[in-house]
C-alpha cells in the first residue's frame, strides 16, 4: 500500500508521493532533525524480502553514496522502517527531461550544455566503477536557477538502481537483465535485458557484456532527441524497435533539424555506433567535445572535419577555419557567424522584406519562460500590419531557433533583405530585451537596441520596436498604421501578461487540448483584471472555436460562447481586425456561414495585411465554398509569406490539390510537405491515397503505413489503425482485416471525416468471406453501437452515414433509405463544397448496398464530374460498391471517366 502522508520513516516525515517504479516508490518527505525536504525512496516490504530486489536496492545506495558530484543526485541517509528500506536522497525541484521533452526539441546551446552535464556525471560515475545501465530522459532532473555552467539549467542524474559495481581494478561491466519494459525481472541471469527499450545499447539487447561506453550509446539518444524532438530509433511494436536498434541507422540530425552543425551530427552519429568499440572512449572525451561546441557553436560551418576518434577533430576544425580566413583575405567576418562558402550570386530582397528569428530565450526554464515566445508573436502581429512590409510568419522562422546558419543563408530561404535577432530575459522584475537589425544582403547592421524596463512595459518595448523596425528598413507607415502601432490592448499590466503567457499556450505545437485548456484559463484572468481587453476576448473566442472544432468538446454551448466573446471584443473596439477575425471564425465553425465569415476576414486583412493565419483561413473559407481559384491563389500567397509551413503545402495546397483531382500537383505539395516535416504522418498517408485515387496503386499508401508507428495520431484522419482498416478492406483481405480488429481491440474509428464502429469493418469482412450469419451479427452490433452514438451527437452527419451502412446491411432497406435522405438534407451536403461531397460518397454507399442503384449512380456521376475524393479507381477497388457492380451504367461511368481522372 502507498504511504499516506504523515507516516514516520525514522525521522522522516512523509508529505505526498512523487512517483513509482519497479525498484520502488518514492516520496516527498520532511527531515525533522534538520528541518529541509527529501525525496525517499522505499522498497516495499514484500519486495524487501526478496533477495533479489534487496540487493539491488543496496547496490544503489552503495553506487550514489560513493559519488560526490554537483551533476548527481546526493545521497542523505539510509534507513529501515517496519521491514522497508529507504533512502533518503536530496529533493529535486524541476522537471524531468522526458518532461521537458513533451514541449518539443530543446535549444542547440541548451541541448548542448545539458548533454556535456550528463557526461560530466557519467564520468565521474565511471571513474569509481559505476555504469548506470538505465540512462534516459525520465532519469535526468533540470533545475532552474542552479549551477549549471549555462548559468540557467542545471542536470541531475538520478536512479543508479541498475548499476553495478565493478570488482576494484576491473573494468566496468554490465550484466544485462531482462524485460526493460516491466522493470519488475531478476537482476542476475546474465543474457537478459534490464533498462529501458527506446536507450538500451544493442550489446544490452543481445545480453553481453557491456562497459561505461554502453552508457554513451544512451547519451547519444538521448542528445539526439533533445536536438529533434524525435527519438533516434522507434518502431511499431517492441521487436521492430530492437531490429532498428540493432540494424538501422538513424535518420541525420539535419533531416530533422536543418540548423544542426555537422560536427555535432558525427558526435551523435559515433556515440550511437553499433559496435562499442566504435564510440568514444571515455564520457570525459564525450564532455569535453560538447563543452566545445557549446563555446564554439557559432563556427560549426559544413566543413570537412577529420574522424573524431583521433581526438584532435576540434584543432583540425579550427585550423580549417583560419585556413577559410587566411585564404579568404576579401572575406569580411562578422563576429558570432561563420563565413558562407563561396557560392553563385543570390538574388537580392528587398530590405522591406523581413524575417524577425526567434529570440534567443534566457528565460528559458522560469516562471517566465513564455514572454520570449510571447512577445515574438506579437511583435510579427504589429508587423503583419504594415502593408508596405513582407513579414515572414512565425511558422517558418521557429525553424532557425538556436540556429548557426550563416544570415546570408537564412535571407535566401525565407527571401527576405532584413533580418531581426535578440534575445529576451527576466531578471528580478526586468524585462531585458536586445534587439539587432541586419541587412542580409550587406551583413550591415541597420539599428540595434537594448531595453531595461519593468515587466509593465511589455507592449510598450514591442510596439517601440515594430515602429523603429519599419522606420530603419525605409517602409513608410500610413497614418492609420502608425495609430495601430501605437495603441495599446490594455492599461492594465498584469492582464496583459497573462494574454502573452496565453499566446504562447495557444501557439505551442501540435494542436493538444491541454494547451487550450491552459491558454483558457489564461484569457480568462486576463479579462477578470481587465474585462474591457477586446484582444483578450478576440483570443479566448479563437479558444473556444478550437476546442469545438477538434472536437474536444462539441458542445452546443462551446460555440455559443465563442460567438458570445468574438461580438464582445468587437462591441468592446469595433476597428480590431483581430475581432472580426473571432467574428469570422465563429461564423466558419459555429454556423457554416461561409459568406459571412469570409466579410468579416475580408476586413481584418484591412489592419492586418501580411498575416499569414487570416490568410491560410480565408483560403479554407474559398475551399468550403468551392472557389478553387482564390483556394490556390490564398496558397500562393501564404506560402510567400511562410515558406517554411509544412502544414501550408500538406492541407492548403496538398489536400486542394488531391480533391480537385490535380493529382501530380497534390503528390508535389505533400513531397515539400515531408521535406519540411518528416514526420508528419498525416501528409504521408494523403500521399498514399494520392496514388490509390490517380492511379489505383496500393503500393505507396501501404508503404507510408509500414513507416509509421502502429497506432500514430494522423490528426483529421483519426488513428493509423483506421487507414490500415480501410486499405485492408480496398485489398479485400477479409482475414488481415478481422486480425486487425481483433489486436487493435478499438470500438470506433474516428476522424474528421468518419465515425466507423469496427463491428462495421468485421460485418464487411465476414461479407467477403461469404460468412452471412456472421456479417449480420456484426451489422448489428454497429447499428446498436450507432444508435448509441446518435443519441450523444444527433445531428453529426458522420454517425447518420455510418448507421445508414449498418441498416443497409441488415437490409432494413427503408430505415437505411430514411439516413440517405437525411444527409441529403443536411446543411453540410447542401452547402460545403469540400465536405459536403464526402457526405455525397457515404450516400451513394448507402443507397448502392439499400438496392437503390440508379440514385446511387447519379450521385456517383455527380461526383466524378467535379471535385471529388471519388475515383474509377476506388471505385473499382472498394467492395462496398459490388452490389451495383455488374450495372451498365456503373460500367459506363467507369470507362467514360478512366482517361479524365488519369492527372
């Protein structure tokens, strides 16, 4: 049982639990004697008791009391209570790294600087003969404010439960143990696997030997995730991770992260070396080489670089860099970035063109981590109002955060003439921002300027920096613009620190509730300090417009009061163009009144002319309303303005491209799409179907499936289980398809654009085998499930489509018929262009397999006309289409449209 709070462990008092593992669980506690707090780690009295667990208990209290190092977490005490040992370690305020993770790859200098802390760790541990063996993020504490050589950060290395100590004079070893996963296996049998799967060695995995160089190899990926955001090797189920461990390379850092110095890159690559003796020797070599670079990041120019196992690769980099200087006596360095390599003449941007780089965070791990991020979108939100400027979108330019890509280079990416860099740091209530000017094509710095304010004047800094930024770049403002500039959102301080604390959850990646949830409860502090801030009611409405559109919560009442705050922010300041914004979007979610939202947004680009967001959305309104056109023209000009959004060219244009039957153009977007974001599962997929839909090859689509973890998030298209449901029904592979339910043991598949009970998909396959019986039982069991559904979401067009399959099934004809004609008679299939003809496919199903053949071939005329995600070839593929199959007229269409759909 957990120790309640208030149980006595010596003198030890305990106060709430912190976590729990296989070796134990552990606590927040308070030394009485000594008035501080401890974390103790208990082993429980059952485990107590077994020998095995015992020993292992005791070999971590005699590895972390032997260590004395800022950089490991300090043993206090030993101790026994009632049948359970505990130890009584120093307690570590912060998060763990697998924690810091969750929010995305960390800083190249704070990666850095982390990675050279563990090493430091990890080689003092080797020096008395202690290897780790269960090096992971979960393993590793940061602090902030400490004393880690950044000044920022401080790394602890916690948990030497799985070390052994070696025999004084050997060298150390490790006995591998079995079922990482469970940490709950025996520590003795030698051949077996203790750690943890994603950071184990492959010498770990085969169960030899090991020594402290196995402890490199989960460095090494543990810095290539901090660097990424992506581990260095995964797979599908847990032998498909061990046979890329043991057999794959992993992908480049620079596929994943552009910026990353190549020298950094060799690092990674020879830490993660298959074989031991192909990594680094010693952690102190590995500490030093990171030290190094994190001193010296600014030179890790693409230059040759010599092996490193000779260990004198960072002389030879820089000689090789004095040789660049010596040779190149016309080149003209500027301090902090390396000279570019002679290349061809770029084209030169206009200096009105301009990319503000995310500033440098200084703040990074405090209470006031947001405000770099917070006030970087906003000081691209004063610019975007400036029509005589280009501003690149933050989108593009969060991908050179922490970069040591000459400006030159950056310039010619993102196509611009002036670039903006700084940083952003609180110290005791100051708000201290740096902020440098540059003229890419010249290397001239144009302006540069440093604040020293309260936290107060926050928008005071960024509206004085937008205007001294247009000035200096020689755009001239509108009389109305400069007012724009000048005007602050609010009088009040504090709620307008939390809109930017706000900002920042919004703006974080990947689209998660918690964020939205978080983001809020921020506007809605702000408002109770200031209920009169009309940006901050504009904000909490694009809130609540989101958390109903990704249906965390589809309530009624969600959209009512988004619709409720967007007209407040335009009552509370009519000319905001970010309220009609709100007022757009509210129309665009809430009511579907596409013309509406598409007035309103037509006069936010009024007072917001270059911002990237209100034109992505004025594109999706075109694409709703059928415009194709404007649909490509909205991603033309985006793209200009966020060159580098992958999820621009994977939806805007990828999926437009794909629906409009532009095939090769769609197959195109998605490839930039993966160039950009190599993991974006869902653009993968689309391109697969791309294929499926042009050509009727399955290959591609089955190939992006094989690449992606078994059950990824796809977003919109709901998990990857759905896509392999529906490709494996395309295959008419009755028995992969039955296995599949079987393991995925899911009730629905669920996705933007479907709501399919997987007794639906058993009820096919069992159709394909000819099993009628139990294709009726399993029909059934979906219509019961749908009924369900249909109760909780009754006007959800998806549930009605989905139920009227099931009653077809059942050959109920006339109930099935009835959810034929309600989807006939939704808003959704009368007015949404794109939607509406994915509802128009679902009926033609239901009126195919409800016997009514010629009202099922004028919807599929319909839609192979026009656009559509219909095709001959999903036509002739997919079984749901058999009833009608042997038709003349089904024959005819398919033979009229076979030459036109071949795009």
């Amino acid at each position: 049982m957990p120790l309640a709070a208030g149980t006595r462990l010596g003198p030890y008092e305990v106060l709430g639990p912190i976590g729990a593992g296989g070796m134990g669980e552990v606590y927040k506690a308070r030394d009485t004697r000594l008035d501080r707090t401890v974390a103790v780690k208990v082993l429980p009295s059952e485990l107590s008791a077994d020998p095995e667990r015992r020993a292992r208990f005791e070999r971590e209290a005699r590895a972390i009391a032997s260590l004395a190092h800022p950089n490991i977490c300090t043993l206090h005490d030993v101790g026994e209570h009632d049948g359970s040992t505990f130890l009584v370690m120093e307690h570590l305020p912060g998060q763990t790294l697998a924690d810091r993770l969750l929010k995305g790859p960390l800083h190249l200098a704070q990666a850095l600087d982390i990675a050279a802390q563990i090493a430091e760790a990890l080689d003092a541990a080797h020096k008395h003969g202690i290897i780790h063996r269960d090096l992971k993020p979960g393993n590793v504490m940061l602090s902030s404010g400490g004393t880690g050589r950044s000044g920022v950060t401080t790394a602890k290395l916690l948990d030497f439960g799985l070390a052994k100590l070696a025999a004084h004079g050997e060298r150390p070893v490790l006995v591998s143990e079995t079922h990482a996963v469970t940490e709950a296996a025996p520590v003795t049998a030698r051949g077996t696997i203790l750690g943890t799967l994603q950071y184990m060695a492959p010498e770990q995995l085969e169960g030899k030997e090991a020594d402290a160089r196995t402890d490199l190899w989960a460095l090494g990926a543990m810095l290539h995730e901090m660097l990424t955001g992506k581990r260095a090797f995964e797979g599908a189920s847990a032998a498909s991770l061990i046979g890329n461990i043991m057999n794959a390379e992993p992908a480049a850092l620079a596929t994943l992260q552009p910026l990353t110095p190549p020298v950094l890159d060799r690092l990674v690559r020879e830490c993660l070396a298959k074989s031991p003796d192909d990594r680094p020797d010693t952690a102190h070599d590995v500490g030093k080489d990171l030290r190094w670079l994190r001193e010296n990041r600014s030179l890790a120019a693409p230059v040759h670089v010599p092996p490193r196992r000779s260990r004198w690769w960072p002389f030879a980099f820089l000689g090789g860099t004095v040789v660049v200087v010596a040779t190149g006596a016309f080149i003209v360095l500027r301090p902090g970035r390396p000279a570019p390599p002679p290349a061809p003449a770029a084209a030169v941007h206009d200096r009105t063109a301009i990319a503000v780089l995310p500033p440098q965070n200084l703040s990074a791990d405090g209470p006031y981590a947001y405000f770099a991020g917070g006030l970087h979108d906003e000081l691209l939100t004063q610019l975007s109002k400036v029509a005589a400027l280009k501003v690149i979108s933050r989108t593009s330019v969060m991908g050179y955060q922490g970069t040591t890509k000459p400006l030159k280079q950056i310039a010619d990416e993102l196509g611009v003439g002036s670039i903006v860099e700084g940083s952003v740091q609180v110290v005791n209530g100051r708000l201290r921002v740096s902020v440098q000017l540059i003229d890419a094509t010249t290397d001239q710095h144009l302006w540069a300027e440093r604040y020293d304010r309260t936290l107060d004047d926050a928008f005071a800094i960024q509206s004085d920096l937008a205007q001294k930024i247009v000035t200096a770049v020689g755009a001239v403002l509108t009389s109305d613009e400069r007012g724009r500039l000048a005007a602050g959102p609010t009088a009040n301080p504090e709620a307008y620190r939390l809109y930017l604390q706000g900002r920042d959850s919004v703006l974080r990646p990947g689209y998660l509730r918690q964020n939205y949830e978080m983001a809020q409860r921020l506007f809605e502090r702000a408002l109770a300090s200031d209920a009169a801030f009309a940006l901050a009611h504009a904000a909490l409405a694009e809130v609540h417009g989101r958390m109903y559109w990704f249906r965390y919560d589809p309530s009624p009442a969600r959209v009512a009061r988004q619709r409720a705050e967007a007209e407040e922010a335009l009552r509370l300041a009519p000319d905001l163009p970010e309220a009609h914004v709100a007022l757009g979007r509210a129309y665009y979610i809430g009511r579907r009144d596409w013309r509406r939202a598409l007035d309103e947004y037509t006069i936010a680009v009024q007072g917001l002319p270059n911002d990237v967001r209100l034109r992505e959305q004025i594109g999706y309104t075109h694409r709703r309303m059928g415009q194709w056109a404007e649909v490509f023209a909205a991603f033309d000009e985006t793209t200009r303005l966020d060159p580098r959004n992958a999820n621009l060219f994977y939806d805007l244009g990828g999926i437009t491209y794909d629906f409009v039957r532009r095939y090769a153009d769609a197959v195109r977007a998605y490839d930039r799409a993966l160039s950009l974001a190599p993991d974006l599962h869902g653009a993968a997929v689309r391109r697969g179907w791309t294929f499926v839909r042009w050509q009727g090859h399955l290959g591609p689509l089955q190939q992006a499936l094989d690449g992606i973890p078994e059950d990824a998030d796809l977003g919109l298209q709901g998990r990857a289980s759905a896509q392999r449901a529906a490709l494996l029904l395309l295959e008419r592979n009755a028995g992969g398809l039955l296995q599949l339910l079987d393991i995925g043991r899911v009730a629905v598949f669920d996705g933007q654009d479907f709501f399919l009970p997987e007794a639906l998909y058993a009820a096919w396959a069992h159709q394909l085998r000819g099993e009628r019986a139990a294709a009726e039982v399993a029909f059934d069991a979906a219509r019961v499930r749908l009924d369900s559904a249909l109760r909780e979401l009754p006007e959800d067009w998806r549930v009605h489509a989905a139920r009227g399959l099931a009653l077809a099934g059942l050959g109920r004809r006339e109930e099935a018929l009835r959810e034929a004609g309600w989807l006939q008679r939704s808003d959704v299939y009368r007015g949404d262009a794109h939607q509406g003809r994915i509802i128009a496919e679902d009926r033609a199903r239901i009126l195919a397999q409800a016997g009514d053949a010629d009202a099922a071939l004028d919807e599929i005329e319909r839609l192979l006309a026009g656009p559509s995600w219909l095709s001959v070839h999903t036509l002739s593929l997919d079984p749901r289409w058999d009833p009608i199959r042997n038709h003349a007229r089904f024959k005819a269409l398919l033979a009229k449209y076979s030459a036109s759909d071949e795009r």
